[in-house]
C-alpha cells in the first residue's frame, strides 16, 4: 500500500503545474470562499464538530507536507497529534496557562518528538519509512497507556480546561470557543502555504521526483527530509492541541495507528498534493462519522472505507484534485476555443 500511495504521489503532483499561474483573481476567490466557509461553519455545523473538522483539516494538511510533497508516507503520524493533546493537557491543568499558550507548548513538544524519530526513519524509504514511524507511534501508545499518573493511563487525560484570559464566554460556550481557537488552524495553514510555496517547498518536490538528481544537485536529501518532518509534526501537534483543548480531554486514542490510518485516509480522499484537499476530505469524514454516529448506526468503519474506495477508484486524484484538474481542462479549452475565434 505504501509504494502504491508514493506512485500515485508521484502521478498527481505534476497536474497540479497545469493549474493557470496568470489567474491569481480566481486563486484569491478561492481563498475568500474558503474563509468565508470557515467563518461560517458553526453557524450551520454543530461547533464541537465544526472544531474537530478544523483540526482533522490540519492534521491532514501536515501529512500531506510529507506524503505529496516530499513523497513519504507516514503510519505514525499519531504520535505527534497524541502526544501534542496530552502536553497541552498537561500545561493547561497543571500551569493553568490560556489555551493559546498550552497549544503552542504542545506543538513544541511533537517537534522536539519529530527529531530523533525523523533521523531513525529518513535514512529509508517506501514501507520501511512507514513501519519505523508507525513504531515510534505504538511506542508512546505504550508510554501514555502505562504512565497513568502522568496521563491517566485507560481513563486518559480529563478536565482540560478552556482558560483563556478569564474571557467566559470562551471558556464555556463551544461556539465562542470556536472563534477563539480557529486562528490557530489558519496560522497552521499558512504555515503550511508558504513551506509549499517556498523554494524550500520547491527542493521537497524535487526530492520526491528524484532524490539521486537532487543529491547530484547539491542538496542535502536528509537532512530536508528532517526539517520537513519536524515541521509536519509541529503542525500535527498544533491540531492535536486544539483537539484536545476542544474536547477536555485527551485518551489513547489520540495515540493509537487508527488514527495515524485515518488520517492518511483523509489526505488521499481530499487529494494528496494540494492545500485544499485535507480540509475538503476533513469535512466529508467528520461531517459523515458525526450524522452516522447521530443516526445509531455502528458500522460507520464500513460506509467510510466503502467511499474511501469508490473515491480511490473513480477519482484516482481525489475529490479536490480530480475537480481541479477538470476546472483546468474546461478553462483551457475555452482559452483554445477564444484564441481560435479571434
């Protein structure tokens, strides 16, 4: 599964050059409507849901920074959106700092997490570096089940508070809250634009289609792949901190591969090499476990992996790929057709 994924990350990142550099109106449209959806969404999603999207958007979008753009697939992600929700627990109960600040702390300390685990796993490649993060992640899994003084062990980590500079309605209202934390995911995402966008971003890409040529380039393949994995996981930790925040508590599950799978799951659904395709699969994999879990139903694993596989097999570049890359066609033959007439 793992060299099939880096394959198809291989075959999906090009059409993203097709994309029309000189209509920078339509790219600014584009993030207007996503702000505005994002302003937006708890007025029409319940807020609690409407966060766990934001946060989901985040984490996928981390995942992405390494398995579109640099080509590594990572099955253990979860350690660091785990182990960011129990240390910002653990600062905003025991220092009782605001939110913010706890969030930060915990993002800080899945980057200082990434670094031994990213020296371990970039020296291989395809399913080796997938198994040895996956590793690490069952690792703290163990660490958090068994220190339960520290991290409440099978009861996990609860009465995470909502301290946020004795603004009360914040710390008890979801939907205040919402507005309070969004920030930031979007500082997390722009984080996340400009490492892309950025000739950083550009020798990631290069890497991912030719480590060798890079290599012969002068570039130092390592020690990119570092930086670009402790920078995906102080992403993942900055939305495993809200998480967190959001819901009170943190459990095991945070930690467990599950979740590092269903994150992987939401990256490929939305489309793996693009921006938006996390938050879009983000909203289709939360928005569907919340009306199914609403509805009783307990087979929700058996209708997100059947879609998960229609998507796959239809819409081979996911949902927000496969739309772009027909907005491209449509707009490049009209631009034929226009030139043709004059």
């Amino acid at each position: 599964m793992s060299q099939q994924l880096t394959q198809k990350v291989e075959v999906d990142l090009p059409a993203q050059s097709v994309i029309p550099k000189a209509r920078p109106a339509l790219r600014w449209l584009m993030l207007a409507v996503g702000l505005v959806v994002v302003l937006a969404l708890p007025w029409f999603v319940y807020p609690p849901v409407a966060m766990d999207i934001a946060a989901w958007a985040l984490f996928a979008i981390s995942v992405d920074l390494l398995l579109g753009y640099t080509g590594l697939l990572s099955f253990g992600h979860a350690a660091f959106w785990g182990a960011s929700a129990y240390s910002t627990g653990l600062i905003a109960i025991k220092l009782g700092l605001p939110f913010p600040v706890a969030v930060v702390g915990g993002a800080v300390v899945a980057m200082l997490l990434a670094i031994p685990t990213g020296y371990l796993a970039v020296r291989r490649t395809g399913i080796y570096f997938a198994m040895v993060t996956l590793a690490f992640a069952q690792m703290l899994y163990f660490i958090a089940n068994k220190w339960g003084d520290v991290t409440g062990g099978e009861n996990g980590l609860q009465g995470i508070p909502k301290a946020f500079f004795g603004i009360e309605l914040v710390e008890t209202d979801a939907f205040y809250f919402y507005y309070a934390a969004i920030p930031i995911i979007l500082i997390g995402v722009l984080i996340a634009w400009r490492i892309v966008n950025s000739p950083f971003g550009r020798v990631l890409v290069a890497i991912r289609d030719n480590p060798a040529r890079a290599r012969a380039l002068g570039y130092d393949v390592e020690r990119y792949k570092i930086m670009v994995f402790v920078l995906s996981a102080g992403l993942a930790g900055l939305a495993g901190g809200v998480f967190s925040i959001s819901h009170g508590f943190a459990s095991l599950q945070e930690l467990v591969w599950t979740t590092s799978g269903k994150v992987v799951l939401v990256t490929v659904l939305g489309g793996i090499g693009t921006l938006w395709g996390g938050p879009i699969g983000a909203a289709v994999v939360v928005l569907l476990e919340d009306r199914l879990a609403s509805s009783g139903f307990n087979g929700i694993g058996i209708i997100t992996g059947t879609i998960f596989i229609v998507i796959v097999l239809a819409f081979r570049h996911g949902i927000w790929g496969t739309a772009r890359n027909g907005l491209t066609s449509w707009l490049n033959r009209r631009r034929v057709k226009t030139g043709q007439r004059l």
